[in-house]
C-alpha cells in the first residue's frame, strides 16, 4: 500500500506540471473533467493481485519503471518510410507520434463530405458540443485506475465521426508509434461516432520505433447509431520494452453490428479491456482475439458483453499461442440482463501451449438474469496433437514444419476473421515472422 501511495504522489505531482503547460485550456470544460478524473485516481491507487480483475497480472514492472507522463507535444522524427512500412496501402490515414496528432504524416483528404477524422485535440475546441456529449460518458473512470490516469492525462488521439447513411469502402488506419522516449507514459484517447445507417471498418495499429521501456495507456469510446455496422480491428505490437493497456468501450444502438478483431504480439506486459454494451434491440456483437507471446511476455484480455436489450446476439473466440515462459490471461464475461429475453450468447477460449515452462489462467464467465435465454462457454488448454503432427509426416512433411502448419492453423482461425484484405495479409506475416523466430530461439537453447 505504501508503494501505491508513493506512485500515486508521482503522477500527481507529474499532472501538477500538465496543468501548467496548458495555459489558457486549464479553464476548458474537459479540463474539469481531468480534474475529477486526477482526484479519483488518487483515491483509487493502482491495483494488486489482491484485486480479482488483476488476480493473475502483476503490475510492479510498470510502477517500477518511473514512468513520466507525455504532458505536451515533442518533437520526434518519424521518416514517412517509417509510416509506409507500417502502413497497410490505406487512402484513409491517420499518424500519431507519441500520442499526438501528425497532419503531415496523415492523410484523411479524399474522405467523403461530412465525415470528420483528425485530431481530438482539435474537435475538442472545434466540435466542442459533440465531444462534451460522448467523451468520458462509456468509459467510466470511478473503479478503473488505467482509464482515470488516462483521462487525467487526456490531450489528444482520434477523433472519428461519420454522418447517417454514410458507406466507407476502404478502411480508415489508425496508427500510433513511440519514439524518441524513454520511461514515458503516453495517454492516447479515441472517440468514434457512428452515425445511424452507416458503415466503416477502422484498423488501429500500436509499433515502436524504440527499445526503451514506456506505457501506452490507451482508452477508445465507440458508439453506434441505428442500423450501422463497425468492425473495429487492432494490431498490438509493440516493443519486447514497451507496457500496453487499453481500454474499449462500445455503446450499440438498434438493430447495430459490432465485429472486434484484436491482435496481441508485443510488449513486456500487455492488458486490453474490451467492454461492449448491447443496449439496442437485435444487436450484434462479435469479439474475436488472438495472442501470441514468447520469451516471459504476460498477454491478458479481460472481455465484457452486456446485453441490456432483448433478441440481442453474441459470439466471442479468443485464442492464445504461448511459448517460452510467457503467461496468458483471459477473463470473459457475459451478462444477461432480466429484461434481455431470447439472447443468445456463445463464448470460447483455446489456449495452445508450445512449451512446458508456459502457462494461462481462463476464466469464462456468464452471469443470466433471464429465463429465456440460450448461452453457452468454454474453454480448453493444450498442446499439438501427436496424431495430428503423424499424419502430416506421413505426407513427407518434416516435424518442425509440420508442428508450423498447425500451429499457423489454429492462429488462422482469428486471422481469416479480419476482413481487411492488407491487414489479414501483413498479420499472416508477422505470425509467421514470430513462429520461424520462436523455432530459431528452441535451436538455439
């Protein structure tokens, strides 16, 4: 409890200087709102593996790290060969450095008329109304101490807002590089509005450009309107160095389609939230995710589907590809609310272990208040079938590759879920990039 107080004294002396870097701002509506959002933090400290929702994730690495918040734009050269290489051919691009908003590097101008994609530093001055409206009013920072850091810290990151009755045919990329830091917090924010009607799909992308430790501490807040359809895919890789938390918060309207598909590669320890609220009649939510860590990285992905409404649909697969010595977590929940009839909910977790030293700890969960319901979960832990690996060596197929085929097969399973053509290709890739590497490293050892 006395190194919680001790860190809580850190950041609050940190927001001390934000403050006065923000000159005439600090007297803005969303400056009170960091206010509040600085004094809850305080009060609630940083979570121990006494708390259940952080049981199986231990966080000293990351208070130990005397992270210093990002407080204001820094310079840092980012070559546009650098972006293009991360890039997937998008039309529709939007950079951030660190956390802020670099125009030059994006390109958002062949977007349709009424569509509104930039900077949230600047919609927060230039559509202050819709912005007051939405922002901090799905992610809630009364019990969570990652989404009132972030909030305290809130500058930029995304803002994205797509008018009724509007169909993107290619995807908007959202993506975000760390460099030239070292032992930094940096705080992105995302707010997504999408109109009733409408239709886009938005990759968000996480690479860095450095090998020093630092924490991206991201929040996004999505709503839906009527009858409009996201599907919503993030790409996390970030430095072996690097912390990741990030916190996704989606509201669903009637009758709205929501598609999730999160990809976890990188970082040291890695937390994503990904908390959905189907709060409109005949909605549908799809949370797919997959993992793969080596070396002693710690993945965990905490999911929350609450279907608030009736004839509400729901189906979640997360897999896990664990090597070395790293850890899994998956903790998935479904809630049936008492006036949520006829839902229907499916929840699955595999966790495919390619090493003895590596482990996971899973806990679906489903918690029904309605009697009219139809809900099932599971989860299951293993390694390659022998019988499996056999077969493809009778067909001349050496071992290592034919151990290679099934575990890209189980991973293929999420990836071929990512309709984003540039996107499936550059995962597949990189998971094969990570499984050559991880049979290098075995050879090695």
């Amino acid at each position: 409890m006395k190194y919680t107080t001790e860190k809580n004294s850190w950041y609050l002396s940190n927001f001390a200087v934000f403050e006065k870097s923000l000159n005439g701002e600090s007297e803005s509506p969303v400056h009170a709102l960091r206010r509040d959002a600085i004094r809850r933090f305080d009060k609630l400290g940083f979570p121990t593996n006494r708390h259940e929702e952080w049981r199986f994730t231990n966080i000293q690495p990351i208070l130990k790290a005397d992270l210093k918040p990002v407080v204001g734009p820094r310079s840092a050269k980012v070559a546009r060969g650098e972006v293009d290489r991360l890039s997937f051919g998008t039309r529709h691009r939007l950079v951030f450095v660190n956390g802020c908003y670099v125009r030059d590097l994006s390109s958002v101008d062949s977007l349709p008329k009424g569509v509104r994609c930039g900077s949230l530093a600047v919609a927060q001055r230039e559509d202050h109304d819709v912005v007051h409206q939405h922002l901090a009013h799905y992610a809630k920072y009364d019990d969570s101490t990652f989404t009132a850091l972030n909030t305290a810290f809130l500058r930029d990151g995304a803002f994205i807002s797509l008018p009724d009755n509007t169909l993107l045919e290619e995807p908007i990329h959202l993506l975000f590089l760390t460099a030239d830091v070292d032992h930094s917090l940096i705080s992105p924010r995302n707010l997504v509005l999408i109109g009733a009607n409408s239709q886009v799909a938005i990759v968000e992308s996480y690479a860095s450009l450095t090998d020093k430790p630092y924490l991206t501490n991201i929040v996004t807040e999505i709503v839906l309107g009527e009858h409009s359809a996201l599907e919503h895919d993030k790409l996390q890789n970030e430095g072996l160095q690097a912390f990741h938390v990030a916190s996704t918060h989606v509201y669903q309207e009637r009758k709205t389609t929501f598609t999730s598909n999160s990809i976890a590669l990188g970082g040291s320890i890695a937390r994503s939230n990904v908390s959905a609220v189907l709060d409109g009649v005949g909605s549908e939510c799809t949370l797919n995710g997959l993992s793969l860590s080596s070396g002693t990285q710690l993945i965990d992905n905490h999911t929350t589907i609450d279907h608030a409404k009736p004839n509400c649909a729901s189906r979640e697969l997360y897999k896990a590809i664990l090597d070395g010595k790293s850890r899994g977590v998956f903790n998935g929940k479904i809630f049936v609310r008492q006036d949520a009839q006829k839902t229907d909910a499916k929840q699955t977790n595999k966790t495919l272990l390619l090493s003895d030293d590596a482990m996971i700890d899973t806990k679906p969960q489903l918690e029904i208040f309605a009697d009219d319901v139809k809900c099932t979960h599971g989860a299951t832990v293993g390694q390659l079938e022998s019988e499996q690996v056999f077969y493809l060596r009778t067909r001349g197929i050496d071992e290592t590759t034919a151990r290679d085929i099934l575990t890209f097969a189980f991973a293929s399973d999420v990836v071929s879920r990512v309709h984003v053509e540039p996107l499936r290709d550059r995962l597949e890739s990189l998971i094969h990039a990570r499984l050559d590497e991880g049979r290098k490293t075995k050879e090695r050892d």
